[in-house]
C-alpha cells in the first residue's frame, strides 16, 4: 500500500478542493471497485446494493457542498470514513444501517481541503482488499499529513495547559 502523498502524485490527483466531477473522474481513472457514484447527503439511493461504495457530500442538494465522506459495503460489512474522525450522518446511517464500522480518527485538520482525496484512497484499498485499520494507520502516520504537522502543535499546547492548571 502506497503512502497517501505517493497515492496522489502518481495517480495526478491534486492536493486542492475537489469537486463531485473530479472525485467521479478520479475514482473512475483508478477504477474504484464496487464505486456507485457521488451523492449529496439528501440523494443517497433508494436502494442499497450488495456491494457499493461511494462518496457523500454532508450537505444536502439544495446547498454548496462542504465536507467529503464515504462508505464501502462488501456483503454484511459496511465501512464509513469521515476524515475529521464524526459520526455518520443521519441520512448514510439510515442507508448503510447498523452495524457499521466507522474511524474516530481525525486525519484532516480543520482548513484543509483533502477530504475527497481521502476518500479515494481508503475506497481504493478497501476495494483492493486492505484492511480498514491498516488503511487509517498508513494515513495517521503519513509524513507530511495534516495531521502530523499538528502533533508538535498539540503537545506544545498541552504543555501549556498544564501551566495554568
């Protein structure tokens, strides 16, 4: 499994907001298995297949957009991943239906714009096999990765706190 930056340098996925057209085109272009499609958060499918996977806008159709999640479902199993470590909304609750496997990870800081991209590449290993945790310990401890650059950030803060304890 390839390192998250390696993933999207040699796939030509930039490291800018994306839009729905890109994801669909991307996920095509690295022939996501299972992949269903971009939905808006009100525009989920009236039925769910076996074996899907797809990416999820959290606002509903009527507005911009804001944030990329997505979900895999192999049989019984059904995986969510939000990038900021949250629960899944009410409306992918409802479609995938319990028990769903989720991240509690935050991987993204907030003021990023890579949620697609991570998206695509957990949809990407899951379809090829991966294991769930391998995939989120591989993007926990990505160099360079949102996330990484704020460890030093949190544990200053962390010490600071405890000064005024």
């Amino acid at each position: 499994m390839q390192d998250f930056n390696t993933f999207c340098s040699s796939n030509s996925i930039g490291k800018d907001t994306t839009s729905n057209y890109e994801l669909i085109d991307y996920a095509k272009r690295l022939k996501i298995k299972y992949f269903r499609g971009y939905f808006m958060n009100d525009e989920l499918p009236k039925k769910i297949k076996t074996n899907e996977c797809g990416i999820v806008n959290l606002q509903d159709s009527d507005e911009q957009g804001s944030h990329h999640v997505c979900y895999f479902k192999k049989g019984k199993l059904k995986y969510y991943f939000d990038s900021y470590g949250l629960d899944c909304s009410n409306e992918v609750l409802n479609y995938l239906k319990s028990p769903i496997i989720s991240s509690t990870y935050q991987i993204q800081k907030m003021g990023s714009k890579m949620c697609g991209q991570y998206c695509l590449y957990v949809l990407y290993y899951l379809g090829k096999g991966y294991d769930f945790i391998n995939i989120l310990h591989k993007l926990l401890t990505h160099k360079g990765g949102d996330i990484n650059e704020d460890l030093n950030t949190i544990g200053d803060i962390a010490e600071i706190a405890e000064l005024f304890l």
